[in-house]
C-alpha cells in the first residue's frame, strides 16, 4: 500500500509529521457530502455528535466552538471513501504499520468567531518514543484559509520528549514553528497524531467544515466502538476488506 506514496511523501510525513496528499474529492462531491452533513445536522439536532459523549476516550467530547457528528461510518455510503482510500491508507501505513484500525470517523465545523483549540496531540496527551499508536486524516469540505479556522501544525514535534504545556508557556498561543493548513476544498491531509496541533479561530462569518478519519494501532482502544455501532447494512456494504479497517470481522 506504500507504493501509493513517494519515497519523497514518506519521507516528508517521518520528518515534518504530516503530509498533503492532494485533492481526492470534487467539487461535486465536496457539495454533495456537505448536503448530507446539513440533513444529519438538522435530523439529530440537539443530539448531534452524542456517540462521542459515550466515549470513556474522549475527555471533551462536547466542543462548544464547533459543530460535530460522530459515527459517519453508518450514516450514508458517501462517507466510505473517508476511511477506505487508498491513498490515505497508505498514509496511515507509512505511520502506524500494517496492523491498525479505524477509531473514529467524525464532522467538524469550527463556528464563526469560534472554533480555537490549544496545541495538543491526540494519544492520552503523552510522550512515547519511536511507535506511534495514533494517525489523523482531515478531509478539507471548504477551502482553508488562514482566517476560517484551519488546523495548525508544529513540524517535527511528533519527535519532541516534550508535550505543548511542557513547551509552551501557553500553549493556547501561536507558536515560532507553527505552519496553518491552506488548501482548497477537497484536499486531504494526513498527520502523524502524535505531532502539535490544533484547529484557529474562524475570523470569518461562515463554518469551516471538514471530516476526520482517525486511525489507531491495532493494540489500541476505538474512540468509537465500532462493533457496538455497526449496522448490517454497513457490514454488507463494506465487504471484508472495510470490516478489517473497522475492526468488526
């Protein structure tokens, strides 16, 4: 599956911690899934994203600045490609190995004058050296600007001995290193989830949306128990190839 990726992206995702992997959607796809994402958001109304709140993994799973669904894998077979695609999958290969499953398939829209997060890494918030247990994709449904709440990175830091508040005096503000996400809607980013970062505050008048497929090492506990959710209609859908990403062979 590596093969679907340069020596050069391999080598630029160890080093820095992320890497672009291109614009993987349409501009008719990108609008397509945005119509499903407004019919869920208006069909789960208050209860929206309440998969998350059942999470024992999530610490915070109610965000206050942005607009979030949880367990996209069963709400429509527009949102497969998210975790089945094998650019990103090779992505996930290149950090986490050949044995890994998807821990959460998930929609973020930081709000209008909202959305900023303190720089943070994704796997219990600490240190270990050398193995990776968590990998972020972020599936970019608008364009990202430096003004709507696009994701900040601090290059290299998936190889600090050091987490952001240890750092960081505050590790709410910016940082020298930090570089923001930019990139028209449709694109793709992976991120070795263990490297600093953290969404901005949207200074625009419209939501910022986009979907994380986040993946973990097999040895590692499901933000969102899959086996718990999972659907026939998706086990049918997906065949055994998508049952093994999700861990509900």
């Amino acid at each position: 599956m590596q093969a679907l990726l340069t020596p050069n992206e391999i080598s630029k995702l160890s080093s820095d911690g992320f890497l672009f992997l291109g614009r993987l959607l349409s501009t008719e796809k990108v609008d397509f899934i945005n119509k499903r994402l407004e019919e869920l958001m208006l069909s789960e109304g208050e209860q929206a994203g309440r998969e998350l709140l059942d999470s024992k993994y999530i610490k915070h799973p109610k965000e206050a600045g942005a607009d979030r669904l949880a367990d996209l894998v069963n709400k429509g077979e527009v949102f497969d490609i998210f975790y089945t695609d094998p650019k990103v999958l090779a992505g996930v290969e290149a950090v986490l190995g050949m044995n890994y499953k998807l821990s959460s398939l998930n929609y973020r829209a930081a709000k209008p004058g909202q959305g900023n997060q303190k720089l943070h890494i994704d796997w219990k918030n600490s240190y270990i050296q050398g193995v990776y247990k968590v990998c972020n994709s972020i599936w970019l449904l608008d364009d990202f600007t430096k003004v709507n709440g696009a994701t900040r990175i601090v290059p290299g830091t998936h190889r600090s001995s050091l987490l952001p508040e240890e750092a960081m005096e505050d590790p709410w503000a910016s940082h020298p290193d930090e570089i923001i996400i930019t990139a028209p809607a449709g694109s793709v980013f992976i991120f070795n989830s263990h490297v600093w970062h953290g969404g901005t505050t949207n200074q625009t008048d419209l939501s910022r949306r986009s979907i994380h497929s986040y993946f973990c090492s097999s040895d590692q506990p499901q933000q969102i128990d899959q086996k718990r959710y999972i659907t026939q209609e998706t086990k049918d859908r997906i065949g055994l190839n998508g049952q093994k990403i999700l861990d509900v062979l």
